[in-house]
C-alpha cells in the first residue's frame, strides 16, 4: 500500500466570519500528481497557504512525512511554489531571474546553468536570456515562473494555477513538464481550473466548494460515486418532436444539441436500454453513440448538487 507523502486531516480555517476551509481530510501519496479543484472562493488557496506554511489551521493537523521525519510543514530547501502573486523581476533579464532564484535556494551556479539551459530548450526559450522579463509576453514569463519553482530539485512542488496565461500549445508544454517532475520523483499539488488539462495528466483530485470536499480520489472512482457519467448522443433522421420529448424522455436529462441531434445524460448505465427502448417513438434513429461524462461536466454536476443541498440545511436550521 502506498504511503502518504502528506495527510490533511479534519483540518479547518476560518477568516473574520467567513470559514474558508472547513473540516477538510485528504491525502497526497509520495512522487504523484494531485490536483485541487473548485470554483472561485472554494478554500483552494487558503489550504495552498497552510500547506506551505504561511498560515497555521485553526483546527485539524497537516503532517508531512520527510527524511523519515513527520513534520506540520513543508521545509523550504524541499519545497518548489508557484504562487498565485507572481514574484519575478520585470526589469531584470530572464537569466538574471533564474539565477536568482537558484542562488536563493542554494544551488551552485554549475548545476543551475544545467537546469537551466535544459528547461529553456524544453519551454522554446533558447536565444531569450538576455532580455528583460518585462518584455516577453505574459505566458513566457508564466514559463520562467515555473522553472524557478524547481530549479534546486525540490521533493514537493506545489502550483498554484500554473496554465495560467498559457495558450493551448503551451499548456501542452507544461502538462509534459509535470510529467517529467514526476518521472524525476517529485511529488505535484496544483490548483487549476482547466478541466481538460487536469483530466489528462492528474492522478487524483479533490474537488471542494465552500471549504469542503466535494469529491476525492481518482478520475474513475469520481466518475464512479457521482453518476450520471454516461451520456447517449442520438441522431435522427428528421426534426424531433417537442411534445414527443417531453412525453417520452421528460423524466431523463437530456439536451438538443441540434433540432434532429439528442443527447441523454443517465444516472445509471442500467438505464440504457430504458432508453433504447423509447428512442423510436421520437423517430427514425440514424446514429447512436455513448461516451463518459468530462471531469469537466462531472465538476459542474457536483458543484450544483453540493450548493443544493448546502441551500437545503441553511432552510432547514432557519
């Protein structure tokens, strides 16, 4: 069985009034890729700050498991952050950055011009060192932030909204640049909202909202618990019936993506031939096709159903 690299246990944050994390317990296996997910608000960056340790839990426990050695935070010589306020030196030249923050970290100027002059080449950064950072555009100095996160070879990296600014080619660099910190051991935390990218590359996730855990584990033991993972997309030969719909299909979800292309989303897969069995009486079916529920539409689906029933207790204490 696989040890823990970090437990978060039943841990809670409150600011003024507001409870940004509440009662929150999860774990982050060694040398794996975890993604936070959540709307905006959701308690993803008042944990990043706990993890790190710019802030204490109010209640709970974070222990980290390092050197044989369990601790309530990260080391900073153990720990590469991408912070949400980025930090870099727009006046300064790419290279002087790098340097910087290499120096910082301790590493000597050998092996940082190794890493270096390797992750410049992976992210098409080669024939730039020289210029300041203010004048590359937003996703390349997104690039150079990300490499200063790792350049003393840390155990823990944690990302906070690391696609940021990135367009979809880039994104596609850094999703292979994850998968090499792992491949070289690192374990990776990052909070992001592209869904496709997360999908991709994340071994597991949490999903939280309003400072809870919504959903936990792998892609398919998410898709699992949720249901409703399944949609059927079918065509017809002719414009659908709108009375017939309603009749027939009224007590599924379903959706016109054209006038004569219906898509039915199910709770269960033993719902299938319910549905089969209906589809006539709409019209002539000219195609049938099944595919799994997107983490994106997974995360949509259980955000609503968790800010359902948060709605539903508040009604019910009043």
């Amino acid at each position: 069985m696989t040890q823990p690299m970090i437990c978060v246990e039943q841990v809670s944050k409150e600011y003024s009034s507001t409870k940004a994390v509440n009662q929150l317990s999860f774990s982050v296996n060694k040398g794996e890729i975890f993604a936070l997910l959540g709307p905006n608000g959701a308690g993803k960056s008042s944990l990043v700050r706990m993890l790190v340790g710019f802030t204490k839990p109010d209640s709970g426990k974070i222990s980290i498991q390092l050197d044989n050695r369990y601790l309530s935070e990260i080391p900073a010589n153990k720990l590469g952050y991408l912070p949400e306020d980025r930090g870099l030196y727009g006046e300064k030249t790419l290279l002087q950055n790098l340097h910087y923050f290499a120096a910082l970290h301790g590493v000597s100027k050998q092996d940082a011009k190794q890493t270096i002059d390797y992750w410049l080449q992976r992210f098409d950064l080669l024939g730039r060192e020289k210029e300041p950072l203010k004048s590359l555009s937003k996703g390349n100095q997104q690039k150079v932030q990300l490499i200063t996160a790792i350049l003393h070879n840390p155990e823990i990296v944690i990302l906070d909204e690391p696609f940021s600014g990135l367009d979809p080619i880039n994104q596609e660099k850094v999703v292979q640049f994850l998968a090499e910190l792992k491949q070289q051991g690192m374990t990776v935390i990052l909070s992001a909202h592209q869904m496709a990218m997360v999908e991709k590359m994340a071994d597991r996730m949490l999903l939280m909202n309003k400072g809870e855990a919504v959903l936990y584990g792998t892609l398919d033991a998410i898709r699992t618990h949720i249901g409703g993972a399944l949609e059927l997309e079918v065509g017809f030969a002719g414009e659908l019936n709108a009375e017939a719909l309603q009749q027939h299909f009224d007590q599924f979800n379903y959706r016109l993506n054209k006038q004569c292309t219906l898509v039915v989303s199910l709770e269960h897969k033993s719902q299938v031939n319910e549905v089969l069995a209906r589809l006539p009486k709409l019209g002539q079916v000219i195609h049938i096709s099944s595919r799994n529920m997107d983490l994106h539409q997974m995360y949509l689906k259980a955000i609503e159903s968790h800010q359902s029933s948060a709605l539903s207790k508040e009604n019910n204490h009043e």
